[in-house]
C-alpha cells in the first residue's frame, strides 16, 4: 500500500519473499524505485491516475533488481480515500495469480513447489487457519506423505506420480489428513507442472489446497438420507411417482405397483394407459381433479377410485399429488404425487355403510321398539316403533332420562311392565335390556315390545279356561254329587227294607254304600280341584285354608298359612285362582321333589302390591335343573305375569326354598266385593 507521493506504508509477506526484504528496510521507500518503468515507462502517471480514477489499472512491471517480472493492479484504497494505492502482483514467471491481499487468511491454500530440490512454499497461511503442519521448506513431500490417511495415500501418490510424468493434465485428488489435533480432516488438492527441463522432467509445480470436510460431511448426509429413503420407498405401501406433464411421461420411484398387481404404465403417454384401467363411475371425477391442477385452479390433487389390476378385479387406491413446476403462464409442467392402497379400508367402509344401511331398515320397519341409552340414563337413539307406542317424536325423547319411561334397575334382563303415555293410555310392554360396548364406551340397549294384544288375548283364555273350570265344577257338585246322594238314600232305605226280609242283603248293600259315599267325596275334590276359588266359596282365603288342611291330612306333614291384611283384598276371580294354583304347586313340589317335612304359606296384603310366599325346610332346588324339568316353575312363573306380577325362586342358606310372588291389587275391582274379608292387620294364624 502507498502514499500519495508512492511512498510504501505496508506490505505483505509474500511481497517480502519477492524482493528478498524486510519490512523495517521497506517501509517509506518510494514503489518507482523499487520497480523499473512499467509497460509504459511511467509508474508515477499511472499512480496518479489510480488514485483519480478509482478503477483498476493493470501494467507489467519489474523489479529493479531484475529478480522478478510481474503483473501489476493498481487501485484506489477507497472510493472517498485519494492519498493511497493498492497494489497487487502477478509473477508472471510463473504465470498464476498472486492476489496476496484478496487470499491471505481465506479457505484457500495455494502453494509453490521445487519439484526438483522437493522445497515448497506456502504462499498464504492457509494451514495455519486449518490446523495443519505446512511442512514448508525441504523435504516437504515426505513429511506431508506421512500425515495422509493410509487408506488414501496409494490414490494420492498415482495421481501426483502421473501427473509429474507427464502422463495426465492437471492432477485433483481428495484425502484424509491428520491435523495438529490428530483429527482427520478430508483435503481437496490439485496442482499441475508449470516447468520441466529439457528430459520433460518437472522442476516445478504450483497448485491449491481445500478443506472439502464440509463438503464431505454433506455428501455422506445426502447418501445416508439417500438410503433412508430408498429404504422407505422400495417396497413400502406408498407408490411415488414423478410425472413430465408435456411428454406425459411418468417414472415411479419403487416397484409400489408389482405389490398391488398394477400395469404402472411407465414411460410416455402414460396419462391414456392409466385412464384406460379406471373404473368408469370413477374416472369423470379422477379427471377433473387432474385437469384443475394442471391448469393451476387448484394447488393440490386427492381422488380415491378403482383401478383394474392384472388379474382383471377392481382394486381402491387414492393418489395425491401437487405441482413441482409451472410455465410463465401458470401451467403445470411438472408433478410430483403418491398413490396408496387403500382397498381394504374402502372395503371395510363399503361394508360399514351397507350394514348400517340395512340396519337403518330394519329399525325403521321393525314393530319392536328400542331405544339407546348412554351411561348417564340418557337417550340417545330410539326407532319410529318407540316413537309410536309412547306417542312422541324421537326429538322430544332425545336426552331425556329413560327412567322417565321404563325402569331398567338392574339393568340386565327381561321383564313385562305396564306403560303410560302422556295422553294418558297405557299399553303393556315386554322389555329386554342388555349392556353392549360401542365404540368402547358402554351403552344399554332396551327393546320393548307391545304385548297388549297378547296380554289381552292370555287373559281372555285363561277367564275362558277358568270359566270351564267352574262349569266343570258345577257339573260334578251339581250333577253328578246329587245323583250319587240319591243313589246312596235309596240304597240306605233298601237296606233297611232287606233286613226284614228272609234273605239278609244288608252287608252286599253296605258296601255299595260305602262304594258311593267314596265316589260322592271324589266328586266333590274334584269340583274344588276345577274351580277352587270362587266368589261363592268365599274367595281366595278360604281356597288357600282348604288347601293347606287338605295338604296337611294327605301329606302328613305341617303346613301353617299366615295372613297379614293391611289393606282389603281388591284381587279379580281369575288372579285369585293363579295365586291358588302357585301356592298348590309349589307345595306339591316341595312334598315330591324337595322332602320338605315343614311348609309356611304367606299371604300379605296392602293399598298396592298383594304378595304370596311359600316357605318349605327340603333340600332346596337344585342350582343348575336337569334338562327337561322345571315346567311347574315356568308355569307359575307364566301364572304371575299373567296377572302383572312378578315371581322370585331362592334357594334358602339354611336348606329349603322359597317362592315369592307379588302382583298389584286389581283396582278396576274395587267395584266388586272384596274376595277376602278384611282381617286384622296383624292377623295370623294357622288355618283350622
């Protein structure tokens, strides 16, 4: 760097090994004196005018000692600075550019060797930057051999071997060398001869050194994240493909389509090919999605269609793609895309909708109704069937409490009970409930059936049965009993007439009396078997107290009844016979089935319920019954629904059974006397 006047105020090493100088000697000559004339004889016009111009002016240049001829660039130190001068130095003897300002302390190491004499001079300090043993002076190829990697030493020397000989342009080979920390560091060199004696052997050599670790370390992220991908992609379930839209050419980028049996229809005129093997009910719309992105309305392509494979079935697939290139106007002439397989889930899907569609149907036409409850007792879904026999609109029951309707304690189950609406009509009802999981959370399922009809038509047919039963008795008492009493007067007076007489027939007649005295008690139980209860008799309470005294003599063993009233009997003729009817058979099964040697029969009453109970000390019911038994338990179980009630069999800790029935009083008969007389309501007692 010089003054104004061309005085030097700096300059670099590289200058100093130039002139053979120091700095201290330097510093404050005048440059004309050091450099002879220039290409035109006047330096001191040209640095006049680089400090005026503010410009690069280029000269050839020598110094005056003759010991080296360069090219010289003079330019102005700054645009607003006119008072110094940079000056730069080609050594045209060697013909390579020595910028020594621009390359001092860059990534750049350039060098200068004495092949013949193995003397190399660094020109910057480029290895000290790096970390590196430069090695200058002598012997510098030997040392800086024995710091390359072994693995890469044999490529460096053929390069650099041939090169010298003359068997190859200018030499480039990349190497690990060991830095001054022993860590390896990748090394990029190339260098050529820039002189050779008259054999052609060389004798000198100029060249530059690059730290290409970076470039190495980005290489080997790019192969590692090369392969990543090439791992994905090959094989995976994912089709990628690129797509050239102005030759229609398309490449896939794995073997995606041999997984799912496809033609990939590689190459050109793909776009026909691929549409050809689309369903046609898919194609219209796999086309217009194609076309909007191609024409740029839409930044990205989805379509979900079937595709024919090789074997001729149809397969779901789903293909998204996107443009990676556009023209000037706006048109895609490139894209990049996926295709997936997804014809097991369409599939899945397919078969959801048809099943929920036919699900749909049957809960539209079925007579039953249900209902969907959640945890909270919330409900969630009902069909038309619900929504008619409660006379709402399944808006009006969506998230209302189901205990509003129907009464599903306990949850499980199936059970009948007798319905409201809010019109104030009743209808009976059948109610199956069941815990199901639902997308896994737990839902209650009920069914409800409108048994109505069939609870009227049980009834009619049991009044009618009863009816029969009645007449039947009528018949025997009636008919039958007095004929055989008249048979048995006349007999008694014949008898008494045939004692007189010579030949005494008074034993064979005393028999056929007792014969007929026998068939007139037959009748009679047999009456009271048809028709037990009756509003003649008394009703239900003198039936049961007949049954137990009877239970009693024919067993042999103690049967007990307890009444506890607190409320009048208001029971119909019909349930007061089926309560009979359970209480004889479930003390006939505790007679021939259980061994019961004790039998209590209870019977309670209040303003609502009427309850029966049948308590005996056997061996208890079996917990799992043979196949095929059990139909008096089913019977009186049919008996207590019948007449609304509902049954319980236990099997008591301490041996034994107990049944127990309960039925509501019938208070469409409060209008008809009560079938028992009120008792006390602590009244018990055994019957006499």
């Amino acid at each position: 760097m010089t003054a104004a006047d061309g005085a030097i105020e700096y300059c670099n090493s590289a200058l100093l090994r130039l002139l053979a100088q120091n700095a201290q000697t330097l510093c404050g000559t005048s440059i004309f004196a050091l450099l002879d004339g220039g290409a035109n004889g006047d330096l001191e016009s040209l640095h006049r005018a680089a400090l005026a111009a503010n410009r690069e002016l280029r000269t050839q240049v020598r110094s005056s000692g003759g010991r080296f001829v360069a090219g010289a660039v003079l330019r102005r130190l700054d645009s607003d600075d006119r008072q110094r001068v940079i000056w730069s130095f080609v050594d045209a003897r060697y013909n390579e550019p020595v910028p020594e300002l621009a390359l001092w302390g860059t990534e750049i190491g350039l060098w200068d060797w004495d092949v013949v004499n193995d003397r190399l001079t660094w020109i910057n300090d480029w290895c000290e930057h790096s970390q590196l043993a430069a090695f200058s002076g002598y012997g510098h190829e030997q040392l800086w051999s024995s710091r390359i990697h072994p693995e890469d030493l044999p490529a460096y020397r053929e390069a650099l071997t041939r090169h010298l000989e003359g068997q190859t342009p200018p030499y480039d080979v990349e190497y690990r060398l060991r830095n001054r920390d022993d860590a390896w560091v990748w090394i990029q060199e190339r260098g050529r001869v820039i002189e050779r004696d008259s054999a052609g052997r060389a004798c000198r050599a100029v060249g530059i050194c690059l730290d290409a670790g970076e470039r190495h370390k980005s290489a080997r992220a790019l192969e590692r994240s090369e392969a990543r991908l090439a791992h994905a992609v090959w094989g995976s379930s994912v089709g990628l493909w690129d797509h050239d839209v102005a030759s229609d050419g398309l490449n896939w980028w794995n073997d995606w389509c041999a997984g799912v049996d496809l033609d990939p229809c590689q190459g050109s005129n793909h776009s026909v090919r691929w549409d050809a093997h689309v369903h046609p009910d898919d194609l219209p719309p796999f086309t217009r999605g194609y076309e909007r992105l191609v024409e740029g309305t839409s930044e990205t392509y989805e379509a979900e269609y079937r595709i024919r494979t090789r074997s001729g079935n149809w397969r779901w697939v789903f293909s998204r793609a996107r443009a990676t290139a556009r023209d000037n106007a706006g048109r895609a002439v490139r894209l990049a895309g996926v295709t997936i397989d997804v014809d097991a889930r369409k599939r899945m899907e397919l078969a959801l909708r048809d099943s929920e569609a036919r699900l749909a149907m049957i809960l539209e036409t079925m007579r039953e109704g249900v209902v969907l409850v959640n945890p909270t007792g919330r409900i969630e879904f009902t069909n038309p069937a619900f929504d008619r026999m409660f006379g709402r609109k399944s808006e009006e029951l969506a998230g209302i409490s189901v205990l509003e309707l129907l009464d599903l304690h306990g949850r499980a189950g199936t059970r009948d009970m007798l319905f409201r609406r809010p019109d104030g009509s009743q209808f009976a009802g059948e109610v199956l409930s069941a815990e199901i999981d639902l997308s896994g959370e737990k839902r209650i399922l009920v069914v409800v059936q409108d048994v109505s009809q069939r609870k009227q038509l049980e009834s009619e047919i049991t009044e009618i049965a009863n009816r029969e039963r009645r007449r039947l008795g009528a018949d025997l008492h009636d008919g039958l009993g007095q004929e055989l009493t008249g048979i048995s007067l006349m007999l008694r007076s014949l008898s008494k007439s045939a004692a007189n007489a010579a030949f005494d027939a008074s034993p064979e007649l005393n028999e056929i009396i007792a014969l007929v005295n026998h068939a007139i008690q037959s009748s009679r139980r047999m009456a009271l078997g048809i028709s037990p209860v009756t509003l003649e008799h008394g009703g239900l309470l003198p039936a049961l107290q007949t049954l137990i005294a009877w239970s009693r003599d024919s067993y042999n063993i103690d049967v007990r009844l307890r009444v506890s009233m607190r409320s009048p009997l208001i029971i119909g003729e019909s349930a007061a016979a089926h309560l009979y009817l359970i209480a004889q058979e479930a003390i006939n099964n505790a007679v021939r089935h259980g061994n019961a040697r004790s039998i209590a029969v209870t019977l309670r009453a209040n303003r609502v319920l009427v309850s029966l109970s049948i308590t005996d000390d056997g061996v208890g019911i079996a917990e799992k019954p043979a196949r095929g038994a059990g139909m008096g338990l089913k019977l009186m179980q049919y008996r207590s629904a019948t007449i609304g009630g509902v049954m319980r069999i236990k099997r008591l800790p301490q041996g034994g059974t107990r049944i127990h029935s309960v039925c509501p009083q019938d208070f469409a008969a409060a209008g008809a006397p009560p079938l028992t007389a009120p008792a006390s309501p602590a009244a018990t007692g055994a019957a006499a």
